[in-house]
C-alpha cells in the first residue's frame, strides 16, 4: 500500500515540510484511504471505457473577447509580498 | 562525430494570437504594464471556472491540417501538476492522453534532397506567468512575477526524433515557422518569445538502431542559438562516452555568451506531473464538418507557394524557397511582379538590395519604405535607359533611405543615364590618353584591358554613362586611332 518513502516524496512535490510524527500518521491514513477505495478494483471494467468527464457535456466555449480586468491594485494588496507592480516571490532554485 | 549519429527531436510552442486569454476573457495581448491583465480565472483564486475559448481550437485545427495532422475526434484537457509560481494554481491545464492532433509531418530540404520529419502530436495548454530574476535564477535573492502571460493561448508541436544534424534541426524549426506563420494563427515571432523551441538530443553509434540517453537544451533564442546549442551539446555528449563515462539525463541551458550548455538540475529530479483529467472542463467532440470548414479557411502555404514561383514565375529553387520564408515577402515579391513581369529580377532585387537594408535596418517587409511599386518603377527605369543598373543601387538606397520616388531621387541627384554618345565621347578620348599602356595591351589582344578603360569612364562619370555604349565608342575610338 503506502509506504513512508511515497508519503516523503507526495510531501516533496507539494512542498510540504513534514516532522516524524507526521509522516507516521499520515502513511496510516493515507493508506487506509487507498484501501477503502480498493473496493472499486473488484469491478471488472474490461469493457467500460475511460471516462474523460463526469457531466453529459461537451464543447462547451466562450467568443473570443476581452472583458473587465482585476484592479492590479486591489490584488497586489491582498499578495504576502510585492514590489513595484509585481508579486515578489522568495528564490525558485 | 566520427562513428556517432545524432538523435533530435524537437518541442516547439507558439502563442496564439487570440484577442483574448485560453480559459477566460483576459486580453492575451503582449506589451501591457505587468499584471494588468489578470482576473480570478487566471489567477487561480478559488472556487473560478475556465471556459475554453473557441478560437484557440479554431486555430490549434488550423495548424494541425497545416502540419498534415490528424485531427481528433474526441479530444480533453488534463491537469499537470507542478509547483512553481509563474502558474499560480500549482498546475497547468494541458492536454495529456488525447491530444487534439497526431501524427503528422513536414517536409525540409536539405543537402541530400527533401526530407520528410515527422509530427508526433499537437496540443493546446496555457502559458505560464512570466518570472523576473536579478542575475541568474540561481542567484538572484528573490523573484517578480507578472501573471499577464499566464492563461495566454500555446500550442505545443512535437516533433519525431526524426532529425539528424543541427542544420536538420534548425531546417525543420525555421520550416515549421514559416508553415505557422502563414497560417496567421501567431506571430511566431522567436525574440518576443510567440515560438519558443526546447530540443532533446542524444547520439548513438552510426548505423545502429537504439536510443542513446537524451538531455532536453532550453534556453535557445534564436534558430542560429539553436544549431549552435545543439551542435556543442552532440560533441559534448561523445567525448563523455570516448572517456568511458555515462549520459545523464537532464535538463541543461543554452549559455549564448559562453557558447556552452549547462546543467539547469544538479541532482536529478524525477518529474512527477501526476496527470489527471480536468474536471472544470467537459470534453471536446469535433466533428468532420467543423474541421472540413477549417480547411475551406487554410491559405495557400509555404511548400505550395514554392511550388507555384517556381512553375509560375520559372524561378530557381532557391529563390522561391527564400521568397516563402515568410507570407510578407512572398506578397511583396508578387505585387511588385504584377507591375514589372520580370520575377527574377524581382527576386534578385527582393533578397538582395531589399533584403540587406531590411536587415540592416532591422525592418520588417511590411514597413518597408520602398514600396513595390516603387521598386517595379525603379526597374522600369532600367530598362528604359534612364538610369543605369550600378546607378540604381545608389536610388535605391535613397529611397530606402527617404520613401521617395525613384524619379525624384533620379532628377534630384541628377543621375539621368548619359546616352548621348557626343557627351560621351569627350570623357572617352581622355580616358585613352591617360591609359596608352593599357591601349596597347587591348590593341595585342588583351580582352580584359577594355573593361579597366570602361571602367574608368564609369568612374569619370559618376556612374551614369550607359556602359554598352561606352564599350562601343571606345572601341571605335581605339580603332580609329590605328589609321
């Protein structure tokens, strides 16, 4: 099922910093989660194809149009941190 | 690369030139104060729903019948996950398993005749923001984001690794340029960064069939950056293997300045997109009627026009190949024609004087301030013998220079082509005297002195005398002096 290594490298990629009780806890759930919903292997869905979307919909569009904007202002505002007109973010790398 | 063979493939996207941004109705437009043009949709604030813009897919069909694609019948979007803050919702809507087109191609020319390189898929996605760095990204202590360009319309066009060379390479992206571009679906402009190229490259011993291990080069500006990149980065790869060592694989940058590519990641780190399928966004079903419509749109494109310049116009290969690089210079060639059906005077005049001022001036076709009606009058005015073919370069470049008309900048100068033979002949007879030597030698045979003596009056002249005439009075001068 889930193993610590998984729930390290889950972590990793939503740049969560998890402590050693945490990953213990949450290899637990995590894979009691998976196991609840292992339920559904039993299906044989040999003949079912793959279901791209939930809702009986399909192309559905908007024209090509330019409508109102956000004030930068007001969304600037509401950023942890900015300079200028720019959002200001700690290093990538 | 003695006993190696490259391997290229190449991952080329364009931003489309839709009024308004893939997911929601933000301008899309280049050029605006940064984060202008934003809204909740782009910006990934909660609880939004993007509605695919119908136009991206009008345009993505285009381009995929352009590039000889089948286009799908049933086609989604996906959701790819990654972190980082040019995309504000930690993932990019992509398409995955089922592209809106496979498994096309076109067609370069190279030393061995043409080529045919494959066209694995086509899809739509949406851009990412755009990151500023003071320095390199690895040193600059923080970053500014501007998200206008997030939600900006991109194809993305992957290629076969059907390519062998850089040149093979740099044929094929240039190709695929000008195929695009006369589509009008972008601007495909490489500078801007509306077509941007990533190429994966490994080598492998020649003749053999495997893969060798592949590094993906980004960072490449320009078509001349990308053989460069691509050309270091294939001997880069054999003199590891020649010194016993291994490929890794990665993702490197193209450094311009230092004409080297660097590896971008130290440590490998496993991509992990952990594709889904998008749940805000119901699915594509396209039919054959909507697609046929489409074609019914396509222009006439690059190869075909080739083709036609080349029947039409009896053309060389290589002068209608360079005059459908582009659809403005082929509609600049063509109207000019119209007015002076002469083509490959037209063509010489359009890659060569035209071209290199354009160049020069980093002009673009459209914007030029010759005109061509005023070139086909210009060349009109060779041929009638009011001007000379030397002559005419200098108007040319006048008028490239002011916008004037060929006659205006004619009588200004005062450039009028001498004919009169009697004007003429006074220039001719001093030119003789001076030049007794070479006289003589033309008199014992010596074909070429005469054109030292024509030359010579041409200098006296300024340019303007006609030089067939020249030719004939000094001839006839000479011989009148044996009597």
């Amino acid at each position: 099922m889930i193993t610590r290594e998984d729930v390290e490298h889950v972590a990793l990629l939503a740049r969560l910093e998890l402590s050693e009780e945490e990953k213990q806890v949450y290899t637990e759930q995590l894979g009691k989660i998976l196991e609840y919903a292992s339920v559904l292997n039993e299906l044989d869905t040999e003949d079912v194809p793959p279901l791209a979307h939930v809702l009986p919909l399909q192309n559905i569009f908007r024209a090509d149009e330019v409508k109102a904007h956000l004030d930068p202002e007001t969304v600037l505002k509401h950023a942890p941190d900015r300079e200028g007109k720019h959002f200001r973010v700690p290093r990538l790398v | 690369m003695k006993g190696y063979e490259a391997v290229i493939g190449l991952e080329i996207h364009v931003e489309l030139k839709t009024a308004s941004k893939i997911f929601c109705s933000s301008s899309a437009h280049f050029g605006a104060e940064p984060n202008a043009n934003i809204c909740p949709v782009c910006l990934g604030l909660p609880g939004v729903l993007p509605v695919l813009n119908k136009r991206v897919v009008e345009y993505g069909i285009r381009a995929a019948l352009a590039l000889n694609c089948e286009v799908a019948r049933f086609s989604k979007f996906d959701r790819k996950n990654y972190y980082y803050p040019d995309l504000p919702k930690n993932y990019q809507i992509s398409q995955y398993d089922l592209p809106l087109a496979q498994h096309g191609y076109l067609e370069i020319d190279t030393g061995n005749g043409r080529k045919r390189i494959g066209i694995t898929r086509v899809h739509m996605e949406e851009d990412a923001g755009k990151l500023v760095h003071q320095g390199t990204v690895t040193t600059t202590p923080y970053s500014l984001v501007d998200y206008n360009r997030t939600g900006v319309p991109l194809l993305e066009i992957v290629s076969e690794p059907d390519m062998r060379s850089p040149e093979e390479a740099r044929a094929y992206a240039e190709k695929l340029r000008s195929i695009i571009q006369f589509t009008g679906i972008s601007d495909c402009k490489m500078e801007e960064g509306s077509l941007r190229v990533d190429a994966n490259v490994s080598v492998r011993p020649a003749g053999s069939q495997g893969f060798g291990v592949k590094t993906e080069i980004k960072n490449v500006n320009s078509f001349r950056a990308l053989a460069r990149a691509l050309a270091y980065e294939i001997e880069r790869q054999i003199s590891v293997l020649e010194e016993g060592g291994r490929i890794v694989q990665e993702t490197r940058t193209w450094d311009e300045g230092k004409g080297v590519t660097l590896s971008l990641r130290s440590k490998e780190e496993a991509h992990d997109y952990r594709y889904f399928p998008e749940p805000d966004l119901p699915p594509l079903v396209i039919s054959r009627e909507w697609v046929e419509e489409i074609r019914r749109t396509l222009p006439e494109l690059p190869d075909a026009r080739r083709e036609r310049y080349m029947k039409e116009y009896g053309l060389p290969a290589y002068d209608a190949g360079v005059l459908t690089t582009t659809r403005e210079i082929g509609d600049y060639f063509e109207s000019c024609v119209r007015l002076y059906p002469r083509p490959k005077t037209v063509s010489n005049w359009v890659m060569g004087e035209l071209a290199r001022l354009l160049n020069a001036t980093n002009t673009e076709i459209t914007a030029s301030p010759v005109k061509p009606e005023q070139l086909a009058t210009l060349l009109k005015l060779i041929d009638d013998g009011t001007i000379s073919g030397k002559i005419a370069k200098t108007v040319f470049e006048e008028m490239f220079n002011t916008g004037k008309d060929p006659q205006a900048v004619v009588e200004e100068q005062g450039l009028v082509q001498i004919t009169d033979a009697a004007a003429l002949k006074a220039v001719v007879e001093k030119v003789i005297a001076a030049n007794p030597k070479v006289v003589a030698d033309f008199k014992q045979g010596k074909d070429k002195a005469l054109g030292f003596l024509v030359g010579q009056v041409m200098k006296e002249t300024r340019g303007k005398a006609n030089p067939q005439l020249v030719n004939r009075l000094l001839k006839e001068s000479i011989a009148n002096s044996d009597n």
